[in-house]
C-alpha cells in the first residue's frame, strides 16, 4: 500500500476523552468544537493555511461565543486532526484509507495554493494521481473510505475516479498483470486462466520477485470487487460492461458476490433446510432483509442478457433467495424466464424451490417450477432463436449456402430436441420428489406432469416411477383417482423393467395392469414375428373395455392372466387362443385373394409374345410360391402353438423374468 508523510515535527497533541491540546509554551486562545469534540489551539498556524477559518471564526466572535463550532465535518474530528496537525508541521501519514477523508476535510477549510503554496490540497492531489490511481487496491480501498462522506468525494470527483481505474485495469491483459490480488477459488479450469502463461502454482500475494511467471486467471478481478459496498459495486460492474468486458466474466463476479453477500444462497451453507425459519428471522428483522433485498434486485439488474452468461445452478439459486426475502413478482417472473432458457443444465436440487406458506398446501413451490417449464416451451417454440433468425429480407443464395443453412436448421432442431429430452427427465425426477409430499394435491401433480409435452418423453419409465411414489405416499386415493393419474402414462412407452414392475404393482388399478400385460405381449409377440400386432389392436380395445362393464370379471382376468407369462418355448397366453384361431382363418383368405389376383394378372399378359409370356409367368409365379410358402408356415406354427398352449400348465408370476430371455432366442424364429 502506498503511502505520503507529510511534516516533520513530533506529534504534540494529546487527547483525553472529548478533549484535544497542542503540548506548547503559548496558551490556546481558541476552542474548535467539530462534532462535539474540542480542540484547545492557536489561531496563527490555523488562519494561515485554512482559509475558511477566517469567516467562521469571525462569525462565532461577534456572536460572542466562547467555542468555534463546525458541524458535519468531512471525516469527523479524526480527519480534522489531521487537518490541524498540517497546520502545525507535525508529522502525518496519508494512505488509501484516510486520503479521501483528508481531501474532503481540506476543501472544507479551504486550504488552496490561494492561501499558501503547497498546501494540503495540492499535495494530497499530487498522491492520488501518482499513487493511489494508478494501484488496483489502493483504488479499491480508496472508494471503499468514502462512503462517510460520499457527498463531498462525488463532488471532488474522488468515487469517480477511482471506478475509472478500477475497470480500466479490469480490462488489462492477464498475461500483464503484475500487481498483487486476492484469489482464493479453484483456478484450475484452463478456460480461468491466461493462455499466455505457463500453468504452474500461481503466486499473487506479491512475496514473489516474478508474479508475472505465474498463471493469471481471466477473472482475477472479481473477489477483491466484491469487497465494495453494493452501490458502489453495481456503478463499478456499470462501468466493466460498457468497456466490453466478456459476459462470462460479469456473470462469475455477480455469482461471488451473491455467494458473499446472500444469506443462503451457498452450496456450503444449509440454510435452505429451514426456510420457514430464515424468513421469520428476516421479518422481525426488517433493516436486514432490506439491505439483502437490495443485493438481490441489484444483482438481477446487472445479469447480462445474453443466454449462458450465468449457470442455470446460480439462477436457481437467486430464485430461491428471492422466495426467501418476498421479493417482487416481476423479479421473480425474470428469473423464471432466465432459468427457462436454460432449463436443460438444472440439477433436481437447485429445482426443489421451497414454499414458505402453507396456503397452497406444498412444501415447495410448484407454481414457480411450472412458469419455469413454461417459458422453456415458448423458448424452444420461438423462431427467433433459430439460426434463420434476424434475416429481414431474402437475398439469392448459391446452392451451396442453402445446403449450409439446412445443415444448421437440423443441427438446430437437434440440439432443441435433446434439450427437451432433458427437460423432461429433470421434470420427472422433479415430480417424484415432490409427490413425496403428503399434502401434494392429485390436481397440481396431475398439472405438473401435463406440462411436459408427449413428444419429449420417449420413455415413461420415469414418469411411472413418480406415478407410483405418488400412490405409495397417497394410499387414500379412490379407484377413480387412481385411474386419473394413470391416464398420464403410455404403457407402450415403458421399457421391460418397468413393465415388469407394473405388472407385480399392487398400487396400480387393474386396468393399467391390463394394458401393461396386453402391451408387453404384442411386444414380445412382435419381435418374434409370430403374431401382427395390427390384428390385435381391436381385441385389446374390447378386452379393456370389459371392465366398465363388470369390474369381477376384470378381477378373474387378472388372476388368470398374471401368472400366464410366456415360457422360454414360446408358449402362447391362455387369454389369448381365440387370436391364433382368428390368425388362422384371416391369414387362409388373405392366401385366396393374392392367388385371385394373381389370375387376373396372369390374363392380362395373354396378347403379348410367346417369350414375354413365358418371361411373364415366371415372374408372377415366384411371388405367389413365396407366400403360399409363407402363409402355410404361419398357419401351421399358429395352429401348432395354440396346440401346445391348451396342452401346457400354466407359468406362475415368477416366469415374467424370462420375458428378456425368450425374445432374444426369437430373433432367427422366420427361418
């Protein structure tokens, strides 16, 4: 720290409580009284050097007081010591920390080169322009002091000056930083540090006689700013972006100057595990949650626009401190709409936003979570966003130009397309927490997974997985409500485990399981090409509807149907006999009328040459071979399967497991 001595006598003042006295053979003839403090001194060393003195002690004489007093002096009665001691000749030390107060005092008493030369002014101008300007902490330290008397340093121009240097040295090169600063986060991130340098353990506290060999992090900056107040912080981040400073850089310094400042907002504090209680604190506590509340709204003005320029984790975070402190819904509905935008790079623990009343019935704040996936949808729905984006008018274009704009369309929708996949198992794994909660509405839970749309869930496994821990924490359902939020699922859409799991689910009403079984089974029947999935389609519809009807009957096919798994020979379902003979009879009249047609062809080509007929009834005659062949096969593996299928016992529950089994030892069953 850089620091001016000005005077060489020894200091000959003393202090004793309120009262000051200059050690001196001459008795004090004036009594200076700056905010109730008194200073016993002379009026000669005084008068010539501060000019204002002359006016206001005048002013106090003919009023006939004893005592000269000054109100509001910049700095208090320690910087008018100072002031005085000047006028002395004693010596004094002027740094970083009491040069702003000093300058302010010496404006207030007028000690200008008018009155004499190399006045106190003249001097402290002289170090701050050679010293404590060109220095990154002296700067910092410098506007931090001024805060006591902030109007006189605004109108010296001191505050002003200092946000000059500060991002101005911002700005500077990493690999041409040679001054000490603090650093105390992981600099090992290549994208943190210089390029220009070696990595090799960085020294910065500038004990070292070549810092400049060390690694400079790109945001070396940002831990000494947030030592600022948050006013002078927000004018100095005002003053780093309009200098250009990189986006990324303004969103790092925002997020550890939230860290430091936000009750709570850290992974290191677990502060959000008792909300309720941190919000009665700050209710009781209004001057705190104030100054917090201002932090808060100051950071979010100072978020820059572009997406990606801060995490999706700190968003979430700054969203979860504002439910914490009420701020205003505008607020709120701004962060939404940030975290919207990048909703794919959000954890399941940053999204748990807690609710801090009861009035919704939640303990978390589910409201909020839906504007969020809301303004993710219009964000991936929003044309402007595409790469076609920004183009007022058509220009012609080469071919190889469209190609290339085609390519960055499907690259785009790629990229749209798999950050929605994202977001739908963030969704899902956000609903199966949440369905935790025992006082969790069927509604709202029905709501929240309805917000997600179809086509971003190519899998429902995690879907039923929240499905079923909802019904486990909600045994209270009805049969109807357990039908509602089954609706939800697509049983098709389950993978084997999953299916499995449904089917041995005694949570879930016999209708899903019905669906789940009917599902499986084409599956398995599909892959091993044994039966058309097309013809059991409306035999599924009536075997479901069958329980609107008769809810006992349901109940006996199930009990028949659960244990009658498909074995490892390919056996087919008990339920299901009538299909095969159904197979059978359709399969014989799709046989007759590709041979009818066959004979019309056939007599089509009668006019034509003796080698073109002949050409021509070879040809026709290949595919009808095939499926007569073909056909015969399948009836008789039909027939031969619903056979063996009355004749065998039927497999208990536990032959499900052999599902994954049996269809892949049918993959070669065409040959």
């Amino acid at each position: 720290m850089k620091f001016m001595r000005l005077g060489s006598k020894p200091d000959c003042f003393t202090t004793r409580g309120n009262h000051t006295t200059v050690k001196s053979d001459l008795v004090s003839d004036i009594i200076m009284d700056v905010d109730g403090h008194k200073f016993h001194l002379h009026l000669f060393p005084l008068l010539a050097k501060c000019g204002a003195l002359h006016k206001i002690i005048s002013e106090a004489l003919e009023a006939g007081e004893d005592d000269v007093e000054i109100n509001d002096f910049p700095g208090g009665a320690e910087c008018f010591e100072i002031c005085a001691k000047f006028c002395y000749g004693v010596a004094v030390t002027i740094n970083a920390h009491n040069v702003s107060a000093v300058r302010c005092g010496a404006e207030f008493l007028k000690m200008t080169e008018s009155v004499e030369q190399s006045n106190l002014i003249h001097k402290l101008e002289v170090f701050l322009n050679t010293s404590i300007y060109r220095g990154w902490k002296d700067s910092i330290i410098c506007i931090q002091n001024c805060k006591d008397h902030q109007p006189w340093a605004e109108d010296l121009k001191i505050i002003s000056r200092c946000i000059e240097s500060i991002s101005s040295k911002v700005m500077v090169d990493p690999a041409k930083v040679d001054w000490s600063f603090s650093y105390t986060r992981d600099s090992s991130a290549v994208d943190h540090v210089s390029i220009s340098q070696h990595k090799s353990p960085a020294i910065w506290n500038g004990a070292s006689s070549s810092p400049w060999q060390s690694p400079v992090p790109k945001d070396w900056w940002v831990e000494d700013l947030c030592d600022l107040d948050i006013d002078v912080f927000c004018r100095v981040m005002v003053a780093v972006k309009a200098k250009g400073v990189a986006r990324e850089l303004v969103g790092e310094a925002l997020r550890v100057y939230a860290l430091r400042w936000l009750p709570g907002i850290s992974d290191d504090q677990a502060l959000f595990d008792n909300t309720r209680m941190i919000s009665t604190y700050f209710t009781d506590d209004v001057e705190e949650a104030s100054k917090h509340k201002q932090v808060l709204e100051t950071i979010v003005g100072l978020l820059p626009t572009e997406k990606g320029s801060c995490s999706c984790s700190f968003l979430l975070k700054l969203l979860k401190a504002s439910t914490i402190l009420n701020a205003s819904t505008g607020l709120r509905m701004e962060l939404a709409r940030r975290i919207g935008s990048q909703l794919e790079e959000a954890t399941l623990r940053d999204l748990l936003i807690p609710s801090l009343s009861y009035a919704n019935g939640s303990m978390y704040d589910i409201d909020v979570v839906m504007r969020i996936v809301e303004y993710c949808l219009l964000e991936s729905q929003n044309p402007t966003s595409s790469p076609e984006s920004g183009k007022a008018y058509e220009i012609r274009r080469t071919r190889s130009a469209e190609n290339f704009d085609l390519i960055e369309r499907r690259d785009y929708t790629a990229s749209a397309h798999n950050s929605m996949f994202k977001v739908a198992k963030l969704i899902d794994g956000y609903l199966a927490e949440i369905s935790r909660d025992p006082s969790l509405s069927l509604e709202k839970f029905m709501r929240a997974a309805e917000f997600v749309p179809d086509c971003a869930r190519p899998f429902h496994d995690g879907l039923y997985r929240a499905i079923d821990m909802y019904l486990k924490e909600h045994p209270e359902l009805t049969k109807r409500e357990k039908k509602r939020i089954c609706t939800l699922m697509d049983c098709r859409k389950l993978s084997i485990d999953a299916s499995m799991h449904a089917i041995q689910n005694e949570r879930l009403p016999l209708r899903t399981v019905v669906q789940v079984l009917m599902h499986e089974q084409v599956r398995t029947a599909a892959a091993s090409g044994r039966l058309l999935v097309g013809d059991i389609t409306s035999n599924i519809r009536a075997l479901l509807a069958e329980e609107s009807s008769d809810d006992q009957s349901l109940f006996d096919m199930r009990t028949d149907m659960i244990p009658s798994a498909p074995s490892a020979g390919g056996q087919g379902w008990g339920a299901l006999h009538h299909e095969f003979s159904t197979l059978k009879c359709d399969l014989a009249v799709l046989e007759t009328r590709i041979a009818e047609a066959e004979k019309d062809r056939t007599s089509l080509t009668t006019d034509t040459s003796s080698k073109s007929l002949k050409s021509g009834k070879s040809i026709l005659s290949r595919p009808k071979r095939f499926f007569q062949k073909l056909f015969s096969k399948k009836v008789s593996n039909s027939a031969s399967s619903i056979e063996s299928a009355r004749q065998s016992p039927m497999p208990t529950l536990g032959s499900c497991a052999l599902v994954p089994q049996r269809r892949r030892g049918r993959r070669h069953s065409m040959s």
